[in-house]
C-alpha cells in the first residue's frame, strides 16, 4: 500500500511540476501575442492615418491669375490666387478670391462746371468654383463671384459727386484648356457673366478671358 501512495504521489507532484512549469510559458506567449496584436493594430491605424493625410495632400493644388494694364489716366492690377481640391480624378472645386486695384482720372459736372477726379479702387470679394475635365485637355467651369467696389454718385444734396460703395454678384460659366490634364501646367480660359447688369458693374463687359498656372 505504501508504495502505491508513493506511486500517486510522484504523478501528482510530476503533474504539478508541469503545471508550474506550462503556465508561466503559457501566459508569456498570451501576452506576446498579444502585444504583437497591438503592434499590428497600432501600425494598420498609423498606416491609414499616413494615407489619409497623403491622400488629400495629393488632390490638393494651386495656381492663381496675375494681370494689369497702364494707360493715360488708368491704371490696374489683379491678383486671384487659386485653392483647388480634386474631389476625383475628373471633377474638382475650390477657392479663388479676388484683389484688384485701380486707379482712374475721369471727368465730372455739376451742369456749371467741369473738373477732374481720381478715384482709386481696392477691389476684393471671395470666389468659389467647379471644373470638369471634359476630355484630357478641355474643361467646363464655373464660378460665383462677389465684389466690392466704388463708384462716383452725384449727390445732390451736396450738390457734388460722391465715391459710393457698391456690391456685386457674378457667375461665369464657360470653358478652357489646359497644358496638363491632370491639372497642374498653364490653362487659358473664356467665360460669360450671366449675371451681368451694365448698370452695377466693375467690370465693363459681361466676357472674362483669363490665362493662370496651377501645380
């Protein structure tokens, strides 16, 4: 009998031994697991994160339109720089405000008398526009516009001509082509204002022919 406790004894304590032994290597390899796990997991979120963020960097671009014009009594200059996002391969939207200054000497009566003025403008407004790579080279477009600007007014309480300021909405659609399809390069532009009133306008004619840059 005795020695068959001791028998069962030496498999229990054979059996504990192995149990002691297992676990800790056991739970070492959980927790190696695990922690690969988090590893992977921390990866695949930076990785998306990183082209999430390449991604719309990567349909971002920018351009703008440079102009001017000297002649005797006038002078212009315009600046519009271009912010544009390509919502996908063929269609994009964007930002382009608007600074002009000018300077313009004109003539005034007051039904007595005859002199000259100098009006000097800072033009500015926001603007907002879609494009739409109709085939590689060839675009639609379109544009809304807002612009303050002064203009003289005769006042005839004062008997005199006052700088008055007004605003104005404009929406161009129309058209161009560009050096690069996929829109970086020079582009040459031809739109239409059809919201063009004769009667509170900066500009002087309702067509815009426009020559820019985008990268």
């Amino acid at each position: 009998m005795r020695y068959l406790y001791k028998i069962q004894f030496m498999k229990k304590l054979f059996l504990l031994l192995i149990i002691a032994f297992t676990l800790p290597c056991l739970a070492q390899r959980k927790a190696q697991q695990l922690d690969e796990q988090q590893s992977d997991e921390q990866a695949k979120i930076e990785q998306y994160e990183g082209a999430k963020k390449s991604s719309f960097a990567d349909k971002l671009y920018f351009g703008g339109n440079l102009g001017g014009g000297f002649s005797t009594g006038y002078s212009l200059f315009l600046i519009q720089p271009i912010v544009g996002y390509k919502v996908t391969d063929n269609f994009s939207v964007g930002v382009d405000p608007l600074y002009i200054y000018s300077s313009q000497t004109y003539e005034v009566s007051n039904g007595v008398n005859t002199f000259k003025r100098e009006l000097t403008n800072h033009v500015i407004g926001p603007g907002v526009f879609a494009r739409y790579n109709v085939i590689e080279n060839i675009f639609a477009y379109t544009e809304y516009q807002g612009i303050s600007f002064k203009t003289p007014v005769y006042d005839k309480y004062k008997a005199d001509f006052v700088d008055k300021t007004f605003w104005n909405n404009n929406l161009y659609l129309g058209g161009g082509y560009s050096s690069n399809g996929s829109g970086s390069g020079t582009y040459i532009m031809l739109l239409y204002n059809v919201l063009y009133d004769s009667n509170n306008t900066f500009y002087g004619r309702p067509y815009d022919f426009r020559i820019g840059f985008l990268f």
